[in-house]
C-alpha cells in the first residue's frame, strides 16, 4: 500500500491546535499548516514565544491566537482535528529557570492536553526530545536506545519530563485509544531561535554579528547535529499525517555530525566576523555526541532532511543580522525557506489531500 492511500480524508479544512505555538518551531509550524488550508489556533503562555514571530497571521482569517497556560485545564469549543504539543521552554537557559514550572508543563500539560484530544477525538502529536536519551551511550541513537539520564541533575526537569510525557501519550493510547505520535526532535535550528537563550546556533552568530568572543563550552570537540526548521517542520507533519498505527517514538533531525567547534569556524567565515574563539567548561551533564539514527523517519515516512548546513546557517545569519539591526525579520522569507517551503508544499499535497 502506497503512503498516499493511507492517508485520512478530511470532509472539511483540518482544524489544527498547536501549543506552544508562538516560540521557534511552534511559528513555523503555524506558517507552513495556514499555507496548506488548515485552521490554525494556536496557544501559548509567551514565556518564551513571542506575539512578533506569529504577527504576520493575526489578521488570517483561519488563524486564532489564545494566551493560555497548558498547566491550567484547556476548555475549547468548536472541532480539533490535530493537536501539536510544543509547548515548553526548550533551552536549558529557559527550562533551568523555574524547573518544577518545566516538569508542570511536561506532565500536567500533556495531560490536559490529552483529556482534550480524548473529548474532541483528535489525533496528538508530542514534541519529545532527543535529551529523553540523556548523554548517550549508543551512537547513534535509535529510537530502540533506552537512554542514558540523570533523573536528579540540574538538565532533569526539562529530560524526565520530556520522558513522563511520552509515558503518558503511550498510557493514554492503550487507556483510551487516544491516537498519538511521539516525534524525538533533535537540534533544530534557524530563523526566529531567541537571541539570549544559550543555544549553539543563535549564541555563536549573534556573537560573531556583534564581534564579541564566541564561546565554546569544553573543548569544541563534542558534536551535534543540526536540523534546519523547515525540514523539521516537514517532517512533523508526515509524522502526524502517518497511519493511526505509526506512533512513534520517531527520531527527528539531521544526521549530519559537526564538532561545535567546526559550527563556530563556519559562523566565522560567512558572517566575515573576526571575533576570537573562547573556550570555557562544559555544563554538567551536558552530552557529548548527538546524532539521530533517522531509519523510522525514512522508512515509515519517506523524511529526511534536505537544507545542507551551510545554507541554514546563512539563513539564520540573514535573520540575526536583520533582527539586530532593529529590522522585523519574522516578515522576511529567506532564500533557503523560500526553496524548502516550495519542496515542502509539493510533497505536503501527498499527507493533505483537502488542498
Ligand atoms: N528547538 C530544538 O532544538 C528542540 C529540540 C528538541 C525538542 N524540542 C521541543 O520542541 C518544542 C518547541 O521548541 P522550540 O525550540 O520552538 O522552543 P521555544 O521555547 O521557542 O517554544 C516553546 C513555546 O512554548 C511556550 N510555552 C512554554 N511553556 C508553556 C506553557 N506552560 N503553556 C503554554 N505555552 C508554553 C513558550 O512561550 C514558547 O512559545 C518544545 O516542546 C521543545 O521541547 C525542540
């Protein structure tokens, strides 16, 4: 049976709840699902998203904006269709902060959001994380690897509940038959990432952009790899538009591995910045290899990613230096969205067929 006779038919636009979904990836996934047709709502309590990165669909006419708490039950009236679960602070700097917050949002969140999903009949998506493996021990890690994580270190709110979370989804779908997909999403990156929030990418640009040092936690030898928003944002929605029978865990990401030392050399060269390399500690617990074994996505969806690295990252660059020059990128496509957002309209035909 090909992907394309398994797919549900909706009698009307899909309408689409994404929490989370004025932060990095939530806008994105926004753009791309009012692109292809669906309603859109998306919920947010803005402590790490922002009104700016959605500003542009306030006045779409099948988008609705809604302030609210996934810790607080979730009353919505009207049909759900698909639910995305992204709401959580996502960056060690955020989820450190008020981490008994983070654990809230990853366990009561989820289940509020469940009980939702349960009411409306839809199906719901999970963003879990490639820290559920914790420092890995298996490289690369496959969905099969149980994980590696200090239950009661300082990454532990953000990582056990990310893993309570994709606890519940599964008690859920056995409980109650709740349809459920569990997407691990490994480093992601581009366009709209916050400036001050301590990630790879964004740390090293703005800090070439500005000239400042930039800093290379341990030695620079430890390695991730880096998936570029779009695909990313791609490959969520074939994971959600998959046969009920796909559940997931499904690992997200690139597979391509860089040492963070190479990311800041290339940082260097295409933002012509001449600013120093500085090397301090690594942060405990911090993994040292992150690479997503990427055999489910390609197999059960036909994902993988296609934005190289180097046009990523020029992309992102082009946003920061808008950003900093007090412009308002979120309005700006950049040439390598402009080229994946096509890509991605022409295979998204295949998993929507109410366009
Ligand atoms: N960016 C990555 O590399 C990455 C990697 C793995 C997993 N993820 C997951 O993807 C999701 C989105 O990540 P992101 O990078 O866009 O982060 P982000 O911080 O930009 O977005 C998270 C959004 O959730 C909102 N939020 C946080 N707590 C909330 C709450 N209690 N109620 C309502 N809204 C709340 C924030 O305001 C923000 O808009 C997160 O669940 C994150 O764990 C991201």
């Amino acid at each position: 049976m090909t992907l394309q006779t398994r797919i549900p038919t909706f009698r009307r636009s899909p309408t689409v709840l994404i929490t989370g979904g004025a932060g990095f990836i939530g806008s994105h996934l926004c753009d791309s699902l009012l692109q292809r047709g669906n309603r859109v709502i998306c919920l947010d309590n803005l402590f790490t998203g922002s009104v700016d990165n959605i500003r542009p669909l306030l006045n779409h006419p099948n988008f609705r904006f809604i302030e609210h708490d996934v810790r607080e039950p979730i009353e919505l009236g009207g049909e759900i269709d698909r639910i995305y679960s992204l709401a959580c602070p996502a960056s060690p700097r955020h989820y450190q902060k008020d981490p008994i917050g983070t654990m809230k949002t990853c366990v009561l969140g989820t289940i509020n959001l469940l009980e939702l999903a349960r009411l409306k009949g839809a199906r719901v998506l999970q963003a879990s994380t490639s820290e559920v493996y914790g420092d890995p021990e298996v490289h690369p890690q496959p969905e099969s690897y149980l994980g590696n994580v200090n239950p009661i270190g300082p990454r532990a709110c953000y990582d056990e509940g990310k893993r309570a979370a994709e606890t519940l989804m599964f008690d859920y779908h056995r409980t109650h038959g709740t349809e459920i997909k569990v997407a691990r999403i490994f480093n992601t990156y581009g366009p709209r990432m916050l400036e001050n929030d301590g990630r790879v990418v964004s740390n090293f640009i703005v800090q070439a952009l500005r000239g400042e040092p930039i800093t290379i936690y341990g030695g620079g030898t430890q390695t991730r790899s880096f998936c570029f928003v779009d695909d990313l944002v791609r490959g969520l929605q074939l994971l959600m538009e998959s046969p009920p029978s796909v559940t997931g865990p499904c690992n997200l990401g690139n597979p391509h591995e860089v040492t963070i030392e190479a990311i800041a050399r290339k940082v260097l060269t295409y933002t012509g910045s001449a600013s120093a390399l500085r090397f301090e500690a690594l942060p405990k617990d911090d993994p040292k290899r992150r690479k997503p074994g990427i055999d489910t996505a390609v197999r059960l969806l036909g994902w993988r990613p296609r934005v190289a690295l180097n046009d990523g990252l020029q992309a992102t660059i082009a946003y920061f230096a808008l950003q900093i020059a007090g412009e308002t990128p979120s309005l700006v496509p950049t040439i390598a969205r402009r080229r994946t957002d096509r890509t991605a309209r022409n295979q998204m035909k295949v998993v929507d067929p109410s366009l």
